[in-house]
C-alpha cells in the first residue's frame, strides 16, 4: 500500500537520538518486527537504528525480537547522518 513500481522494499528508520528506557515501548516494537517478519518479509529492505544507545550495540536486546537470521540481516545501527545516508536519500527524511 505503501510502495509503487519501481520500488518494491522500504527502509524503516528508528532514530533513537535522546532515547530513555522509560520511553520505549517495547510492545509496539515486538509487535511491528514480527508482522513484518510474518506478513511482510520481502517489503522490508532495512531496519535502521539511528543513534541507538550502547545498550543496544551488537546483537542486544533488539536481535532477541527478531526470531529468523534472514530478518535479523536486515538490521543495521548507523551511529552518524553519514551512515544513515548510506541506506535512505537525504530527501526521504523528515526536515528539522
């Protein structure tokens, strides 16, 4: 619904930039990591984690939602725009 030809997989950005424990809501995470697993495995092309905590470097908690080793693939942690701009266009993301 929300892709048209020629593209055919999206790039999901978490940016985590002034992230607080007492913010996440892990239930709404799990619950969107598994109905892309299940329902949509070919749509998503990347997860990126933007400027994720050191809690969450490597394979933290975040790799124990992800019950497959093909949608754990798809993960990425960006720590600079840089990095970012290496999987999404510079005019993709929100302006601010």
């Amino acid at each position: 619904m929300f892709l048209t030809p020629p593209t055919y997989q999206n790039c999901l950005v978490f940016d985590m930039t002034d992230f607080g424990l007492k913010n996440m809501d892990w239930p709404f995470i799990t619950f969107l990591s598994r109905r892309f697993e299940a329902y949509y495995p070919e749509i998503l092309g990347t997860l990126a984690i933007h400027k994720a905590p050191w809690i969450f470097s490597g394979s933290g908690r975040f790799f124990d939602l992800c019950s497959t080793p093909s949608f754990a693939d798809k993960v990425v942690f960006t720590r600079t725009d840089e990095q970012l701009l290496e999987y999404i266009d510079a005019g993709q993301l929100p302006k601010g």
